[in-house]
C-alpha cells in the first residue's frame, strides 16, 4: 500500500520530533494541493476561535487520509503543533473505558445486570460497606455507562470535580483518592431510583474503572493497553497528569478561555491554580476523562468497534451493536427510554463522542459513509461544551468541498521511524 511522499519544502522532520518516542507522522504529508481549502479552512477556524493549538485526522473505509497539527502545541515555547501531539481527549475517554467492559462481558467476567455494591455486589469489600442509602444496592453496572446510577450528594455537584470539599468532608489531605470519593458517595442519601433519570456522571466512569480493576484483577491503565490499546494498535495513550511540569514529552500545553478564572489548589496548599492544571484533579479523572492522545489514536480506536468490514473489530458484532443502540442498551424495566454505551449520541448519518475540559476540547465522530474523523485542542473557548457543535458544523462543510478523498493509509507511517 503506498502513502504520498511529503512536499520538498516541508520534508525534514521538525526540530522538536522525537522518533524515539514518537512516529514520522507530521504536517508534511498534509501540505498537498488535495487538501489546500482543507487547510485554508482549518486554520481560519483555529484562528476565529482564539485556539492556540488544534488538531485534525480523517480516516476513509480504515485508512488514514489526513492528519494536521494547526497553531502552537505549547506556545511560550514557539512548538508547532504536529499530528504526533497529545492532547486531553477529556469525556471521549469515557468510550474507551466503555469498550473495556464490554470486552469484559465478552470474556465471560461481567454482566451488565451485575450489582455494583452490596454483598452481591462486585465492589463488596470492607472498604464500601458503609452505605447509607438502601437504593445505592440497586445499582448495576450498565447505570454507570448510561449515566442513570441516580447520585445525589450533598455538594450537588460532580465529586469529581470537587476534590477539596470532599477531603475536607472525609477528613483526608488532598486530592483525595478514587476510594475515598466513592466511600464519600455512599455516604450520601436521597439517591434517584437507578435507571429512571438520566444525570451525567464522570463519578459513574470512574466507578466504572474501578470495577475494571476489580473484575480484572489489574490496574485499570494495564488492562487498557494489554486488551484495548494494543490490539487497536494505539502505543501511546496515557492517563494524564495535573500539573505542566509532570507532562508527557509530547504533550501539548493547556490554555484556559480568556475568561476563565482561577480555583483553589486541588491540593489543598491554599494557593491559587488554573483550572487546566492544579485546579483540578485530572488524574483521578482517568476513565471518565483523563486520557491524553492524538487524534490518530482516536482514529484507531474507532476503526476496531465501528462496525465496518474494513479493519478487524476487537469487540462482537452484538457489543458494537449494543454500545450504539439505545435500544439495545435498555435493560431497565422502569426506564423510558434507553442510553448509550460510550457513545455520547447517535443518528441516521453518525455516530459521536464529544469532550470538554478547562483547556481541552474534543469531538470523535463515526459516520455511517466510511469517514470517521477525530479533532483536538489545548484551548477550551466561551461555548464551553457547546463548542463541540462549532467543530461539527467546520467539518461538515470541509468534507462537502472534497469530492475525491484520496486512497493513500498514512498509518503505515506510523510503523517507521523517520521521515520517508
């Protein structure tokens, strides 16, 4: 299979990629007349928002036909942005912890019907037995996925996002753990009858990572890259950290909106911190949304549960079915109506996954013609989690102005390690 050879102008690697540590994916394969108005578009885009850095991959029927980084992967430090850099993919993690238990189902180690807490619950050690509120028993693992658990705590917020109050509230330093959080959640009363309100939940996610652990006797990021990431042929996906210092050597810099302003330390120091880093605990975030990636390990990903014939699936025919039916995910006598499994939404022409952060936007769309596309950005903008509706409207009309997408598969790129 053949991929384009780059422009003369733009054939040398740029001063700041590391073949070592990352693939000889860059800007260079994109700078081609086929995609000028892509380009052209894109950037003026990025520009109109006030994005420092973005983004972009396109697959067709599996292969790979596009990838371009546009503006600044870490401004202050004058790095373009290229397709090799990692970005918070913030709620778009919440699909591949979903892909992971059904994975689990199909090996035979989960139902969707099994109860989380309780005695016959998978997380029934001593640890949550203190559970004040008879309706938590109820919980099974698919009200995780779907958003419908029915938490109620007494900060009415995310406990996620609230890692101060709830130290505070359990008498521990902070950030305080994933187990504290969830013994801090069962704590609580007033719980919603599970599977009759739909209220979305990062807390639920991260739930659903630690049954991942338990169930599968393994640390939540190992059995993500031994029986996910591998076999879809992602290499480099991490949870993220919180603060700049500690990131990834590829990974970009976080910007907040203009507008944003400042939060306490999630450490408990006192000390004013940026929402994209110190104010908040991405860390404890990472099956919900803590993952950092590119957006052609996005495109990996979507090409081994789309359905399609084109790349083998690592999942059932029934479990791609099931994550993106609402139909078919409804299990709940009570309910009205049926939620999705990872999937943030689904219609006649696609499938999509959206994510929002304080520096961080995402959307990964899956359409139903063979195309699937991934974008991401250091920079969150004053639509906040509506920001996704923007990127979606850009790339309707730049798919519509390319009639004859090209056949090359720029994921061959990815298994050498130099610019060719």
């Amino acid at each position: 299979m053949k991929y384009p050879k780059p422009l003369a102008s733009s054939a040398s690697a740029p001063d700041n990629f590391r073949p070592d540590l990352y693939f000889a994916l860059s800007n260079a394969y994109a700078e081609r007349a086929e995609f000028k108005e892509l380009n052209q578009r894109m950037a003026s885009f990025v520009r109109r928002w006030e994005i420092k850095g973005a983004s972009l991959a396109i697959v067709k029927d599996g292969k790979l036909i596009y990838a371009r980084g546009f503006g600044y992967a870490d401004e202050e430090q004058k790095i373009k942005a290229q397709p090799y850099h990692q970005f918070r993919i913030a709620s778009v993690s919440k699909l591949f912890t979903a892909v992971a238990m059904m994975k689990l189902v199909e090996q035979g180690k989960l139902k969707l019907e099994d109860k989380v807490f309780g005695p016959q619950g998978i997380l029934n050690d001593s640890l949550y037995q203190q559970i004040a509120d008879p309706l938590a028993l109820k919980i099974e693992v698919h009200h995780l996925l779907k958003h419908t658990a029915g938490w109620r705590n007494q900060l009415r917020t995310d406990p996620m996002f609230a890692p101060l109050e709830v130290a505070e509230i359990m008498g521990v330093a902070s950030p305080p753990s994933i187990e504290t959080t969830i013994q801090f959640m069962l704590r609580q009363q007033g719980y919603f009858e599970p599977g009759t309100l739909y209220d979305y939940s990062n807390f639920g996610y991260c739930l659903a990572g630690k049954i991942i652990e338990e169930v599968s006797k393994t640390p939540y990021q190992q059995y993500m890259q031994e029986e996910i990431l591998i076999p879809a042929g992602i290499q480099r996906m991490h949870i993220g950290k919180n603060q700049y210092a500690q990131k990834y050597p590829q990974e970009v810099r976080y910007y907040p909106h203009k507008k944003t302003e400042r939060k306490l330390s999630a450490y408990g120091t006192g000390d004013s911190a940026s929402k994209a880093y110190e104010a908040t605990h991405i860390e404890a975030l990472g099956p919900a949304g803590g993952w950092i990636a590119t957006p052609t390990d996005l495109l990996r990903l979507v090409n081994v549960i789309d359905g399609f014939d084109t790349v083998p699936d690592i999942l059932s025919p029934q479990s791609i079915a099931q994550m993106s039916s609402p139909q078919l995910a409804l299990t709940d006598s009570t309910a009205q109506h049926g939620q999705l499994l990872g999937w943030k939404g689904v219609d006649a022409a696609k499938w999509w996954r959206t994510g929002s952060l304080v520096g961080t936007s995402a959307v990964l769309v899956r359409q139903h013609n063979g195309i699937s596309w991934a974008f991401l950005s250091n920079t969150d903008t004053w639509r906040g989690p509506y920001f996704s509706y923007e990127i979606e409207a850009e790339m309707r009309h730049i798919l519509a102005r390319i009639p004859n997408l090209p056949q090359w598969d720029l994921f061959l790129l990815e298994k050498t390690t130099e610019i060719q």
